[in-house]
C-alpha cells in the first residue's frame, strides 16, 4: 500500500506567526489544519504542513 501523509505542522511554528494583515495571535485547528486569525476574520490553510500566510489565500470566517 502507498499511503499518502500530510507532513505534520509544527506548533513551535506558531510562535513565530503573526496574522500578516493584523500582527495578532493565530490560532492552529488541526481538524481543519487552518491558523486562525480571530482579529481578521481569516483561516490561512496549511498546505503539506507549510502554512499559507497570504491574505488572498486566506477563507473568510463566517
């Protein structure tokens, strides 16, 4: 069998992120694998455990 992983995100990362619109906190949901950014309304995904922190890449929270 070839299964394919998604490489794990590291939550030290996290420390290091800001929101790229607000400079606030981010939160990671790895259900979703998102950070989340509460300030801005914004979920920038995680693609192969590298987080996307581009404002057009970016879904808007309901």
């Amino acid at each position: 069998m070839n299964e394919t992983k998604t490489p794990a995100f590291d939550r030290h990362m996290l420390e290091a992120l800001v929101c790229p619109q607000t400079q606030a906190v981010l939160e990671y949901h790895a259900d979703s694998q998102e950070l989340i950014s509460k300030a801005a309304g914004l979920a920038f995904p995680i693609r192969n455990g590298i987080p996307v922190m581009l404002v057009d890449e970016a879904r808007v929270l309901d």
